[in-house]
C-alpha cells in the first residue's frame, strides 16, 4: 500500500516537472495564448451553464403559468367554498374527482392536492391525504402570496409518497386559487403532470 502510494507521488511529481519544463519552453506570447484559452474555456462553460439554468427555469415558468391557469378555469369554481369554510362538501369534493376520471384533464394531471392556507391538505385525489398537516415548503408559501410556482421532477416532500410510486418523470406546479369576489387567495392547487415531453 505504502509502495502504491509512493508510486503515485512519483506520478504526479513527475507530471508536474513535465508540466512546467514545457511551460517554461513557451515564450511569453504562448504562455499567454495558453492562459488566455484556460481563462476563456472556463468563463465559457460557467456562462454556458448560467444561460441553460435560466432557459430551463424559463421553460418550467411559462409552461407551469399556462397549466395553472388551464386546470384552475376546472378547479377554481368548485372550491370557492374554502372563502368561508376550512373544508370542502363533500358535493364539492365528488365534483373534483369526475374531474380527474376519464376526462382530458385526467389524462393530463396524476395527482391534485387542495392546500389550505394554514398547511392542511382539503382535498386530494389520495383520499389518505385529506385532512393531513405538512410543513409548509417555499413552493406553497410562494403560492400563497400569490405566484405560480413549479419544480420538474422534485419529489421529496413528505407527502410526495405517491407522486414517487408512479415512476415517471413528474411536473409538479403550485397554483393560487383565489376568492371570486375579493381575489384574495383562499387555497392552492398542487398538481403532477406527466413530464416525458419536458
């Protein structure tokens, strides 16, 4: 063990020499072309992958917003309820579910959870959720001032059990839902999409 680290030492001291006996042979215009590439490489892949966040973060933003509001125009009239009440009919809640059966919105969202603001879930296609307390992530307080927020693929919270049971890749995007008469924001809608196309 002592000889293999030995060896290795060697190694890298040897490669150093060899290093710097090259870097010494360049004249002072090729070590500058040489640090300059060095400089100009790294610059480039760090602005290369600050560009591709912002694009990805970009993408997910405007197709959460687009989604938020094609499945709140479905959800929204069911729930305005929460305005004055801490939970739904159960009237409201078989409505929510025909929503999800064999519908085009079925097919597009895998889960929906009803948060209300104080962390309680109100409804969820997984009828265990309902009435449970989480803690509050910065995606639902987010939501709860107001913006649509959205995360691909990010499946850690406690209560993202099920969501990690499908096994696919998953668009997760928190939504206001706000009273018709005052616009203030009474609940949020969490919803999984199928991502395979993201």
């Amino acid at each position: 063990m002592a000889s293999m680290l030995s060896l290795h030492q060697l190694n890298w001291t040897s490669g150093l020499r060899r290093v710097r006996a090259r870097w010494s042979a360049l004249n002072l215009a090729g070590q500058f072309a040489v640090a300059a590439l060095v400089v100009l490489g790294c610059g480039m892949t760090v602005f290369g992958i600050w560009v591709s966040s912002r694009i990805e973060r970009g993408v997910l933003q405007n197709t959460a917003a687009g989604v938020a509001l094609y499945i709140n125009s479905f959800v929204e009239p069911h729930v305005q309820e929460l305005s004055k009440s801490s939970t739904l009919r159960p009237e409201s809640q078989r409505a929510l579910d025909s929503l999800l059966k064999d519908t085009p919105l079925g097919r597009k969202v895998v889960a929906i959870k009803i948060w209300a603001p104080d962390g309680t879930i109100v409804y969820s296609n997984e009828k265990d959720l309902i009435g449970r307390k989480f803690p509050m992530t910065e995606r639902l307080k987010a939501a709860l001032q107001g913006e649509v927020s959205a995360e691909f693929n990010a499946l850690d919270d406690e209560e993202n059990e099920l969501e990690r049971k499908f096994g696919m890749p998953l668009f997760e995007i928190y939504s206001p839902v706000v009273a018709a008469a005052t616009n203030r924001v009474i609940a949020v809608a969490e919803f999984y999409e199928e991502a395979g196309h993201l």
